[in-house]
C-alpha cells in the first residue's frame, strides 16, 4: 500500500462501538480537512430533527440493533453523491455489514474508484464499557468528551460551541452488549474481507487517542498535515 493525499483519501474506519472512530475522525478531519461522514451521527441528527428517517429508525437505534441495510443504502448513496464527497471521505460507522460493504464497493467502482484504507481500531470490550458509560456528547455540534479521559474546561458544557452535554441514550450497560452483540456478528466478519483485499490496517486502539493517531499515522502516511 502506497501513501496516501491526506485531503483526498477514501478511508473506513472500522471498529466495535466506543473503540474511537469519532474521536479519531475528528483529529484526522482537524488535520488534513478529510470529510467526515457518520451513519450513526446522520440517523441521530434525522432522530433529532424529527425526519420521516428519524422516525423509522429511532427504536432500532435505542435498542442498539442495525438499521435494515436497505434504509442505510438510500442514505449513504445520497450522501456519497454530494459534491463535497467526490474525492475523499472518512467513513466512520460504515459499511457494517457484508452487503453494505457490497453497496460501497458497487457505489466507488461506478465512479472507477476504490477505497485507500480500512482502519480497524482495536480495544477489549471491558474497556469498551469504560469509555461509553463515561462518554458525553454536545447536543449542539456533536462533539465528544468522556467525564475522566477528555474532560470539558466546565462540566455539562462543551468546550467548542458552549451546547449542553448529555449521554447518548445508547450508552447505557444494557444496549452496550447490544450493540456490541451486532459487532461481533455482522460487522466483524468484514475485518477478514478488508484483509484479504489488502485495505486492512489493524491499530492498537489503547492509550490515549493522541498515541492512537500516531500509531495511524505512521502507517498511513499524509494524515499528519
Ligand atoms: P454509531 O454512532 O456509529 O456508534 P458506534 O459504532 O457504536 O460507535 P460510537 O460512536 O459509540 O463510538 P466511537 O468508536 O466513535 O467512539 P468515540 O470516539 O465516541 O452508531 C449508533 C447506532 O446507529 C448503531 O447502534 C445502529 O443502530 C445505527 N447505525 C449506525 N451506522 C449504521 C450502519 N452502517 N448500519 C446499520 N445501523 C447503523 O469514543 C468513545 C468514548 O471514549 C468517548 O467518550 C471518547 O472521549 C473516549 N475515547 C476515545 N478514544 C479514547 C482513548 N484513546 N482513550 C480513552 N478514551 C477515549
């Protein structure tokens, strides 16, 4: 695998809930300006706004299941084919299923495209439950903290636009092992596919997230900035 243009990749992050994706979106974004898209941040901002969208997955999201891979597909397809998302883009949440990653293969070969790298972040899971149960996320701009790894200057409110944090109502014990469940199952078996197909870069996701961005950085040249 050659280097990549930090700008212009096309990279998954991959990993069970909590590993970091996020967190480590937001560093590579803050570095190069790749563009970030979240599954899971575009179908809460749907729940949020009260969308037709919202609306048909809201439980399925409360209860830490999938979203039918169908209604996913229809997302990610309008999303792709916006302008800002024709050269590069960070997928953090996505493809999470064999036949999402089919639609990703089948959306980038139409534009004679192909994905740079797939980030695999790797934590054990009772460190996973640490870093959820502790997490807080601003209402406002969606930027994350955790109430002892990442502090915000004031409690409850968010360093960068001042919105009020709160927990994601999937954050709790009992949709953890949930959605951790739905890892195991459906999306960890893409781990193989991206490793087979050369992509895969596996990362220690222990430690704090400035050492995890070091440890993808120097594997994947030219998201330093
Ligand atoms: P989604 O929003 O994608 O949730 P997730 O995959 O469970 O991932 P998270 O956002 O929980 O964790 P993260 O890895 O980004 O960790 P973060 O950086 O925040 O999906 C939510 C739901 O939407 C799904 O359950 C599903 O229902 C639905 N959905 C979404 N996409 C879908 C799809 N493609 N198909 C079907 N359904 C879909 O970090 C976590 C915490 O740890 C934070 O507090 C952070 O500050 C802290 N932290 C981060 N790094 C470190 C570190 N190195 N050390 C210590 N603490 C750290």
């Amino acid at each position: 695998m050659g280097a990549v243009r930090g700008g212009d990749a096309r990279l998954v992050l991959l990993g069970a809930p909590g590993v970091g994706k996020g967190t480590q979106a937001a560093e590579i974004t803050r570095r190069v300006g790749l563009l970030h898209i979240s599954t899971g941040e575009l179908l809460r901002s749907a729940i949020r706004a009260g969308e037709p969208l919202g609306r048909q997955v809201a439980a399925i999201v409360e209860r830490g299941d999938l979203v039918p891979d169908a209604l996913i597909g229809d997302v990610m397809e309008e999303r792709l084919s916006r302008p800002d998302a024709a050269d590069g883009f960070m997928l953090d949440g996505f493809p999470r299923t064999v036949a999402q990653a089919d639609l990703l293969d089948g959306i980038l070969a139409k534009r004679g495209q192909g994905l740079d790298r797939v980030i695999s972040i790797e934590v054990a899971e009772p460190e996973i439950l640490d870093r959820l149960t502790g997490r807080r996320s601003c209402g406002q701009c969606g930027a994350v903290f955790h109430v002892r790894y990442n502090r915000p200057r004031a409690e409850g409110i968010c360093d960068r636009c001042g919105g009020p944090l709160r927990q994601r109502s999937d954050d709790t014990e009992r949709v953890i092992a949930e959605r951790l469940r739905a890892y195991r199952e459906q999306t960890a078996p893409l781990i193989l596919r991206y490793q087979r197909a050369g992509l895969l870069l596996a990362v220690d996701g222990r430690g704090r997230p400035a050492e995890v961005f070091e440890r993808i950085a120097a594997a994947v040249p030219g998201l330093r900035g």
